[in-house]
C-alpha cells in the first residue's frame, strides 16, 4: 500500500510540475499504465496464437504507448 501511494505522489508531483498531463488524476493515470503494462499478458486465446511481435517490439510498443498517454 505505502508504494501504490508512492506512486500516485510522485505522479501528482510530476503533474504539478507540468512534466506529466494534469486532464486525468494520478490514480486514473496509473491505472492507464498499469492496464498497458500488462496487454500482452491478459490474450485472448484466437491472439495467443497469432504470430506475436518479438518481446523488444512489444516492449517498444507499450513503452510509446504509455509515453503517449502521459504526455
């Protein structure tokens, strides 16, 4: 619990600083990135067994995505 709230204060500061978009709250913006984070974790089976981009490539994509979202 005392690292979740870690988190949010270190987001709110970011957002005080202008660093980080302030139109969504800390939580809603953890809550963003955590749900990104965890995309190529939580398939469906029919993606499953698709042919899946190499971990680096998924890596880049969820790294430009959470980038993207904060900014």
């Amino acid at each position: 619990m005392a690292s979740h709230q870690e988190k949010l204060s270190r987001i709110q500061s970011a957002q005080k600083a202008g660093n980080l978009r302030s139109d969504l709250t800390p939580i809603e913006l953890l809550a963003s990135v955590r749900a990104l984070a965890m995309t190529w974790h939580t398939l469906t089976p029919e993606m499953a067994r698709s042919k899946l981009p190499s971990l680096k490539r998924r890596r880049e994509t969820i790294m430009e995505n959470v980038r993207r979202l904060v900014s």
